[in-house]
C-alpha cells in the first residue's frame, strides 16, 4: 500500500500571510505541514515559538507536526502541545542515550503524537529501542538550520535500514526533499516528506503534492 505524504515545511512560506498560505496548502490537498522550532543554540538560526504555533491552530485544521531542534525540547514540548501541536519531533542528539525512555515517555504524556530525528551523522542502529517506542521517525537529509539545502545522498542506507527494521512506521526525511530526490527516498521506503523550499517554490505545488503522493514516478 502507498501511504506517502507531502508535508509542507511552512519555514519556506510567507508568514506576513501565513493563514492564506495555510489555506493554499489546504486547497493543494495536503493533510499535514511541518513547523521548524529552532532555538539558536541546537541549530545556528531562530524561528518561532508557542505563540506562532497557536496561530497557526486558529488558522488552519491541518495537522500541525512541529519539528523541536532545541537543546531542551522537553521543557517547551508542553507548551507546544498545548498551542496546538498535533505531532511532536524531538532530536536524538538533543535527549541523548541516558534515560531515553523516561525522556519519550514524559514526550507522550504531552498528548501529542511523538517522533525522534536524526542529524545526518547520527548512528540510528544505536537507536534502535528508542524508535520502536515513538509514532514516527524522521531522517534529516540536511544538517538541520536552514531551508533550501543539497540533499546529503550518504543518509539513503539509513532510510532503508529503518524500513527494514520499522515496516509498519511512518519514515519522514528532512532536508533538501524536491522533485529529484523524492524517487530515491520513497523507493528507500520513506513515507513523509518534508519539502520546503521546493514547494513554496513550485509553479505548481497541487500539482506537485500529487505526484509525491502518488509513488508512481515515471
Ligand atoms: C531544516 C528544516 C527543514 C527545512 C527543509 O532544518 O528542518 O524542515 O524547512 O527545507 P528544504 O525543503 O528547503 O530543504
Ligand atoms: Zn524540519
């Protein structure tokens, strides 16, 4: 069964109209946008907080999948939650390996829907555990901080690695995602796209979400 999904990231939108842009993605067909948290200390850059995510409730039913790249996603994963977040992402390299459980436990008992990524350099066999215990996993292509990056080709094994252990689980990729790379990481068996820039971008973006969902690529 096919069940890919373009995901929006809205850190390529215009947020001097961000309720019409969500709207636009709305009208696209598009199910759920992602929300870059970045707190200059994880990430070398500064984007939103709570507040813009509360917004962006009010604006849209869209699914909100937030993406925390902070050094201390769990003192703020609450609030986000509580802003509206349906999906919530923490980074591994964030939590680190001690405690792990505790830490996505305590990610649960938010009420939001959890997920762990991984920076480009991230040994996900180490992670093994952690992962089967989240909803879904995300696979950063870029180093996280920027929109409109290359995509890194070395993280393609990992995606299929994660396939082969997690058949059942929703394999996001990050980073750099747009009309030529998404071939190669669905038929590595990822399944949620995060597409920044090449969507904002496109002449097309309908037109483009339903090719991405399609999975037919010829
Ligand atoms: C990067 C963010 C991405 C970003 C992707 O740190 O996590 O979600 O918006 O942008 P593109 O698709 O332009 O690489
Ligand atoms: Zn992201």
């Amino acid at each position: 069964m096919n069940d890919v999904l373009l995901l929006p990231s809205l850190l390529s939108c215009d947020f001097s109209r961000l309720a019409e842009e969500l709207a636009g993605c709305k009208a696209a067909g598009v199910q759920v946008v992602h929300v870059d948290v970045m707190d200059g200390h994880f990430v070398p850059n500064l984007t939103l907080g709570p507040l813009l995510v509360a917004a962006m409730r009010r604006a849209t039913d869209l699914v909100l999948d937030v993406h925390l790249m902070m050094t201390q996603p769990l003192d703020y994963a609450q609030a986000f939650r509580d802003a509206g977040a349906d999906a919530i992402t923490v980074h591994a390299e964030a939590l680190g390996p001690r405690g792990i459980t505790e830490k996505l436990d305590q990610l649960r008992a938010t009420g939001a829907r959890t997920g762990l990524a991984f920076n480009p350099d991230t040994d996900v066999e180490m992670w093994v555990e952690a992962i089967a215990q989240v909803d879904q996993v995300m696979l950063m292509t870029v180093y996280p901080g920027f929109g409109g990056q290359a995509f890194i080709p070395a993280v393609r094994p990992r995606i299929r690695f994660l396939r082969g252990r997690f058949p059942e689980l929703p394999i996001q990729v990050d980073g750099g995602i747009d009309r030529r790379t998404i071939p190669m990481v669905v038929e590595d068996g990822a399944n949620r796209l995060v597409c920044g820039s090449a969507y904002f971008n496109d002449a097309d973006p309908a037109g483009l979400r339903a090719w991405a969902e399609s999975g037919q690529y010829v």
